[in-house]
C-alpha cells in the first residue's frame, strides 16, 4: 500500500514559499521572529500547525546508516558523528518552523527583540529552562556556548561568530548580541545556536572531545546507550523541561530513537526486511518498485509512504576539485561533464524514473531561468561579465546524451573540450603537449554501491577518451579524514539547499574558507561574483533581489561546470512500520531534519 498525501498540501505562491513580505519594526519583545515580514503564528499560539496535540507517547523508531562513528559530540569537527544527533540532543534559544521558510519561535528564550535594522538581537530566557541533569540554563552557559563554539566549535558555527562585535548579560536572565557588519540574517542564525552547559568542559579540551564526552544539552532526547561504530541510542526524557511548550505540543512523541550502523547498502537493507530496522528512506526509485515485496510489505506490517517534496533539489553527484591542475580548466570540468552519460546510467539505474539536478535550486522557484540573464540577474552579473564562465551570460543548460551506451556525440564533445585545454589523444591516452597523460583518482566512501555502479559506468566511458582514472574506497573515518584535508580529485557529494538560503553560503561557497580543512566548499570555488552574490542575498530588503540574487548565483554556480550532478529526489519514498504514523498536514519543509522523527508517533 502506498499512500501519497499530496493533495493536503496548501497551494504556495512564490511570496508564501519565500515568506517575503514588508519588514516587520520591532519595537519590544516578541514571541518570534521572520526573516521577512512577521511570524504566521500569533503569540499564544498552542501548537505548530503540522503537529499532532493528541498524539500518543511511547514506542520506538529505528532507523540505518551505512557506516561508522568514532564520536558523539557533534559541535566539533573532530571525529566521525551520527548526524541526527545535533538534531535529536540539541536545543537552541529559538526553534524553526517547518511550515515557514525562516522563521523561529522561542524555545530556550521565551522572547526576542532585535533592533531596528537588526544590528542587535537580544533574548530573555525561560527561567524553566533546564539541561538534562536538572541544571538550569543560565546566561553564563548561553554567552559561553556562543563563544566556543565561535572559537573551537566545527566550522558551520565559526563565520557567524566572526561578524559579532560582542556578547553581553544585559539584565538579569538577558544576553544581548550586537553584530559588527549589516546581515539580517545574523539575529536568525543566532537564534539557532545550540546552548551547551559550561560546566561539563572545564578543564576538558572541547575541540578534542569524541566518545568520552556526550554534550550535556537541554533537548528532548538523550543517549542512553550506544556502541561505538554499531548503534546510538536515544530516550526521551522523561524530566524534559520543555514537554508543555507551544512548540512542543504533539513533537517528540517517541520513547525510543535508535540508530543503527552497518557496513554497506545490502545489509542495511537486508536488516530492514527482517525487522531489525522499522524505518528505511529509500532513494532508488528501481529498488522501490521492484524489491519492496518481501512479506512484511504483503502482510501490512510494513506500509510504504510516498511523500510530496517541495525543496530545491540542491547538488548531489560528483564534484571536482578545482584546487587540482586537473580540473582548473572549466573546459576539463565541461568535458567531464559531456563523458558523463547521465541517460544510460539514469535508465539503467532508475529506469529513467527520476529526473536530473539541473541546477543548484532546480525544483524551486529560485532555480536559474532558461536562456539568456535578463532583468535584475543580468544587472547583478554585468560588473563580473568579463570573468565569468561562457554559458553564465548567455544562458547554460546540462549536456543531454544520446542514451546509447557508447554516446557518441558527448564522446565528440569531450574530445573537442579536451582538445581546447591542451590534451589531445596519443596512442590511445590521453596526453598534454608534454607527453604527460591526464588521470585523477574518484574518492569514495565504503559501502555505497549505488555510487560505485555509477562510477563504474563512468569509467568506462573515459576510457573511451583514453583517460582511466583511479578509484579509490576508503572506510568513513579515512573518507572523512580525506575529505576534511581536501585530499581528492573528484569525490561523491550532497549539497542541501533550501528556500531560504543565507549564511551558509558562504560555507558552500564562499573564497574566504575554501582551503580550510572541513569547508563544504569542496570544489574550492573562490569567484568575485559569487561572493558578492551571497552578500546582495544577505542584505537584500525585498522581493525582487533577494529571488534575483539567488537566481544569480545559481546561474555562476551551474554554468561554473563544478560538480557532475545525477538525479534528484522530489518526493520523499518512506516506508516504515504499520505502527509508525505521521500528521495528514505536510509540513513544507517535510524532508528536513526534525519531520522524521520529531513528528511521528507510535500507534497500535
């Protein structure tokens, strides 16, 4: 049975999705606060609108991972961690609501002001707010956790702390941060900070900590057990101090969350069909229709869920790095890109179901337009028009294969790019002018099959423009090991991105952090324009240039030829245990952490 809710979403215009309305003056303290315009729930709201108040409580979720972890602490970047955990242990000062694009309720703080062009934010904390060892939290504790993890903390934390000027208990219970650059979205990112208990790390060095010491934090879930690199296991406490807050209300109904680890795809799946899991996301839409018949599917135990999707598609496929002499040339990158014959291995490994990442943003209403810039976009990109990659301007679009095995015509294009960068066929190998032949080594992480069929078919198809690449498959500790220290060719990736998209940018994007060991900027892209793109969306006060602006940066990004995308996800295939049930309201951000498992229950 297969059971597809799309009919309960709310029809979303470009405004409602983006949530971009007039600037709300603050004046005193509110119950929320919104990137844009005003938060759509009033104060005295008493649930999230996708919650279930009379959800039951009790049960478990169990869940699978292929791979390993050697950490539980997941606010630094030493170490290997479950990535649920920030999600499941950790609460911040304000909460996210999954049916706005950036908008945030108070949770930790009860309420927050900010000043007229948001150059301050300040919170008042709930003084009911304790961690879970019954301690409470104390302004001490939020000033220190903004100021380690700015300082020691993984480097998602660092550049927000970089563009505050300081941090200060204003009043009793209050703690006031002012910024040192103009960025609406910094009072948003603030509010999102995890709060740790400061005295749980004196005299422990917080950078180097991994299974000795699990963060003591303030959220619904603790671990309660766990071995390493084999299971986590979290409870819901039962002491949580938040249980009877509005924005608790039918959340975190699960008595147990457990995540299980396993050496590679077939025994996660294999694990699931014998029940040992309960909840598998599937990805491969061939591996849906043909391999979910086993019995517990026919008997009902086991319910398969699809799901409406209504996030940008992001970047998923394989991305080259552009800090290599190999891939420099966009014309190599734009080779690659032709050699890669998405429709034979789309066809042979989804059966064509699944359609293509086209850009950064596609599947949204920020994607890049076809064809030539116009408008707003074109005005953004003119300064940076002679730097800018061909295909940027005037309009880029991914090369389509024929579908044959051979593909012929991206054979032909490969070679002419090849051709034009200075390497050229000799005696079967493909050579510069120095007789040196062109080769790189693809990273990829054990256990992925999926990806190492891909990449077998790719391989096959450079070798037939005389280049053999080597594949390398590294265990997760060393993959990361390899990934932190940039130390790859061309690797497998995935990129989310979001309808709201801000700070984190520069992450991804951005020239400042680029060789920094553990960017996300794998491609090690560092561009004039895009840097300059990322801050017209920061400070962008309407509409029309912060869609524009985004609408850029997609353009410079996906005619940049950095990364090799596959194919996207725009629905959600769930399936799960009967017992496991989930709100008939879809939130529209319904594939985010914190929709599977914050809003399901258990029901028998």
């Amino acid at each position: 049975m297969t059971h597809d809710p799309r009919s309960l979403l709310r029809p979303l215009t470009l405004a409602a999705i983006l949530g971009l309305a007039a600037g709300a003056a603050w004046a005193e303290p509110q119950h929320g606060i919104a990137m844009y315009g005003d938060p759509a729930l009033p104060d005295g709201f008493t649930a999230l609108p996708y919650a279930n108040p009379d959800a039951p409580t009790g049960g478990r979720i169990v869940t699978a991972e292929v791979g390993s972890f050697d950490s539980l602490n997941p606010y630094v970047l030493k170490g290997s961690v479950p990535w649920q955990l920030r999600f499941l242990i950790g609460e911040s000062l304000m909460v996210r609501s999954l049916d706005e694009p950036f908008t945030e309720y108070g949770q930790i703080a009860q309420s927050v002001e900010t000043g007229p062009n948001r150059e301050w934010v300040e919170y008042v904390l709930n003084p009911q707010a304790k961690f879970s060892d019954g301690t409470p939290v104390t302004t001490e504790d939020v000033i220190w956790s903004f100021q380690t993890l700015g300082t020691e903390g993984n480097g998602r934390y660092r550049g927000f702390w970089e563009k505050v000027d300081k941090i200060e208990e204003t009043a009793p219970g209050t703690v006031r941060l002012t910024f040192n650059t103009p960025d609406r979205e910094l009072v948003m990112l603030a509010g999102l900070r995890p709060i740790l208990k400061k005295a749980q790390w004196n005299g422990v060095d917080f950078a180097q900590s991994g299974l000795d010491m699990v963060p003591i934090t303030t959220g619904p879930y603790v671990i309660d057990d766990f071995e390493a690199g084999r299971f986590v296991s979290l409870k819901r406490n039962p002491d949580y101090w938040g249980a009877d807050l509005p924005t608790e209300n039918g959340l975190h109904n699960l008595d147990e969350v457990r995540i299980e680890f396993f050496a590679d795809e077939t025994a996660a799946f294999e694990a699931f069909k014998t029940g040992e899991v309960n909840s598998n996301r599937e990805f491969n839409v061939a591996r849906w229709d043909s391999q979910y018949d086993f019995p517990a599917v026919q008997s009902g135990d086991v319910v398969k869920s699809v799901l409406p999707q209504e996030l940008p598609s992001g970047m998923t496929g394989f991305v080259m790095n552009t800090r290599h002499d190999q891939f420099k040339d966009w014309r190599v990158r734009d080779a690659m890109l032709h050699v890669f014959n998405f429709e034979f291995i789309n066809e042979a490994m989804t059966g064509s179901a699944q359609p293509r990442i086209t850009s950064y943003w596609s599947n949204s209403p920020l994607a890049m337009d076809a064809g030539p810039a116009t408008g707003r976009v074109a005005d953004m990109l003119a300064p940076f028009a002679a730097d800018l990659i061909p295909g940027t301007l005037d309009g880029y679009t991914l090369p389509v294969a024929d579908g044959t095995e051979r593909n012929r015509s991206g054979t032909r294009a490969a070679l002419k790019q090849m051709e034009a960068a200075g390497w050229t066929v000799q005696d079967g190998v493909m050579k510069n002018a120095a007789g040196e032949p062109f080769t790189f080594n693809i990273l990829l992480q054990s256990g992925g099959s999926e990806n190492q069929a891909i990449v077998d078919m790719f391989v096959e198809s450079l070798g037939r423009i005389g280049v053999t690449p080597s594949v390398e498959v590294t265990d997760p500790a060393q993959y990361k090991a390899r990934t932190d220290a940039l130390d790859f060719d061309m690797t497998y990736s995935r990129l989310a991105l979001s309808l709201s998209p801000g700070n984190e940018q520069y992450l991804y994007f951005g020239s400042q952090n680029a060789d920094t060991p553990g960017t996300r900027n794998l491609m090690g892209v560092k561009s004039p324009a895009v840097d300059t793109l990322i801050g017209q969306l920061l400070t962008a006060t309407d509409q029309e240039d912060f869609v524009a602006s985004v609408k850029a940066l997609d353009r410079v990004l996906t005619a940049g030829r950095f990364y090799i995308p596959i194919y996207q996800w725009n629905v959600s295939r769930l399936a799960h245990a009967k017992q496991l049930k989930y709100p008939e309201v879809i939130p529209v951000f319904g594939d985010s952490p914190g929709w599977q498992p914050d809003l399901w229950w258990w029901q028998e």
